[in-house]
C-alpha cells in the first residue's frame, strides 16, 4: 500500500520505500538523492538505521547496517606529488651488465680485462693505460714475488676483451710449435751424435788407446835403457850438433895431452928451483931463474893452479864424450833389434 514500506532487506542492504520507482529514479541517483546521502554521511553514524519513503523511522523495521566501502564510495585521497625514478633497480642491473660487456677503451665498467705477464723489452715497460692503481699494485706485487731471472724478463701486459685473449694465446700456440719443431730438431741430432759417436767416434778412441799403450811400451822401455846407462856413467847425444861438438872437444883433448905434461913437468921444475934458491938466500920475493925472466912466486902458484883445473876439467869432458858414445852405441843397436821385431 501506498506509505507502507516494503519488508526489510538482509543484513547490510540499505532498504528502499515502495514508492520510489514512482519517481523514475533511485533515491542515489537524483541529486537531491545525492546532497541528502552527503548530509547524512557528515551527520549520522557508521551504521545507520532504514528510513521510510517521507524519512519517517520505522518502528517495525530491523536495524540495518550499511559496508564502509559503500559509505565512503564518493570519498577520493590525494597524495603528494613524487618524482618518478629515472631508472628502476632491474634498469639499473641491465645497464651494468651492458657496460661490463661495452668493449670500449675508454670504458672504465669494462669487466673483461686483465694483466698478464709477457717478455717485454726494458724500453717497452710502461704502465699501460685504463688500469686502475689497485690492478696495477696487485699485478706489480706478484712481479716482485717471482725469481730474478723471471723479473728481468716479465711485465705485466694488458689484456683487453676476448680478442686480445685470443691473439695470445694464438701467438702463444706458435711459440708453442717453434719450440717442439726446434726440440724434435735437437732430438735428431742428438741421435745422429749419439749414432756417430757409436760408429766412428768409439773405434776411433780405442785404436788410439792401443797406440797410445804401445808408445808407453816402448817409452818404458828406452827409459829403462837410459837409466841403465847412466847408471854406467853414460849420456846419449840425441843431436847431431851434439855428435859434431863432441868430436872437437876429442880433439882438443888430444892436442893439450902432449903440451899439457910437458907444462907439467916444467911448471913443477921451476917450482923446485925456486925453493932451493930461497932456501940458500934466506929470503923471500922475487928469484931469478937462469934463461928466463924475473917471475913472482904468487904468479907461478896461480898459474899452477889454474892449469890444474883445467887439466881436470878436460879430464871430466873426456869422460862424459865416452860416456856418450856408449850410449848412441847402446841405443842403435835397440832400434836396429826393434825394427827386426817390427818386420818379423
């Protein structure tokens, strides 16, 4: 009936009077609908109770409570303006990633670098560029922890990108071939030695063993002759200058053995001479003898003398140019028995 509100909706639901289609809209989509919502939301309560068609109570009708997002449902919030971040985290990661990779030597994020140990000329050791002083103290540090011999020839090199790496280790790989060509190279000649040594050089050495055993024979045995000569009181000329200076000394020693007695003889004659006249005079100094002129008697005495060591070295060359003769003696009869040996 007409004023009779309609019967209570579920929990929640607010409830409409009967007569509200009578007006063609909703009660919420009227703006008279709308002002009188905004008064009631500043007004009432939270939950707010049913209300009949002319805003009447009903005393009849269940509390009915009304959702807060239907409430609040014209309400907007507002925030202060913020400035929108130029690059998000994930941004920030890729573009790490792309300057780890950007091949760029004037790229300082450049993560494929290295310092690397090469052999460098002492002019070429400069620091080389885009390294940072941390790189360079590591790389300086292990330097200094290596041998002398390694130092006078190492530096550390910068290696730059996957091409520098890979131009080293090409150059590193014709190292490598050089070296084991010129090894296998080595390796053949020290087996042609070794072939060589085994087939020439070896007999060789032997045959000159066996010569070398018999010229000590031999030397042995000419020792033992020339020991057993000199024993005898004998020398060997072994020069034919020898041979020819001990033929002019015989006969030297032939001409003085005449003359010399005769000297003799004469020498000791005046000596008795002398004597007698100083011991019938009773004095000393000068004599005279009959026929010849006035000499001293420290004169006759040195002169005496002297000819006596001469008489004695002649003597002594005498015996060695006998000496001498056996010897040649002896040892052309053992060449003449060796050279029989040697025919047979």
């Amino acid at each position: 009936m007409f004023g009779t509100p309609a019967p209570s909706p579920g929990f929640g639901t607010p409830s409409t009077p009967s007569f509200t289609p009578a007006f063609g809209s909703s009660l919420f989509s009227t703006p008279f609908s709308q002002q009188q919502q905004q008064q009631q939301q500043q007004q009432s309560p939270l939950f707010q109770q049913p209300s009949s068609g002319f805003g009447f109570q009903t005393p009849f009708s269940a509390p009915q409570l009304t959702p807060f997002p239907l409430a609040n449902a014209q309400l907007t919030t507002q925030m202060a303006p913020v400035a929108p971040l130029p690059f998000s985290l994930a941004d920030r990661d890729i573009q790490a990633i792309v300057d780890a990779y950007k091949d760029d030597p004037g790229n300082p994020k450049y993560a494929f670098k290295h310092l690397l140990f090469s052999v460098t000329d002492p002019q070429a050791r400069t620091k080389p560029a885009g390294i940072s002083d941390i790189m360079w103290a590591e790389a300086m540090g292990k330097l200094e922890g290596m041998a002398s011999s390694d130092r006078e020839r190492l530096w550390p090199q910068l290696v730059h990108g996957f091409k520098d790496l890979s131009q080293r280790l090409k150059l590193e790989d014709e190292v490598i071939l050089s070296d084991a060509e010129r090894l296998r190279m080595t390796q053949s000649n020290v087996k042609m030695l070794q072939r060589h040594f085994q087939a020439d050089t070896l007999p060789w050495i032997q045959r000159m063993r066996q010569k070398e055993q018999g010229l000590q024979r031999r030397l042995l045995r000419v020792m033992r002759i020339v020991e057993a000569l000199e024993g005898k009181g004998c020398r060997v000329p072994l020069m034919k200058g020898e041979a020819e200076l001990a033929e002019k000394l015989g006969t030297l020693i032939r001409q003085l053995k005449g003359s010399g007695a005769e000297l003799s003889r004469r020498a000791h004659n005046l000596l008795s001479i002398s004597r007698v006249q100083a011991n019938a005079i009773g004095g000393g100094g000068s004599v005279y003898v009959p026929g010849s002129t006035k000499i001293h008697e420290q004169s006759l005495a040195d002169m005496q003398e002297v000819l006596q060591q001469q008489t004695e070295a002649i003597a002594r060359l005498g015996n060695v140019l006998k000496r001498d003769i056996r010897d040649m003696e002896i040892i052309m009869a053992e060449d003449t028995e060796m050279a029989e040996d040697g025919s047979k």
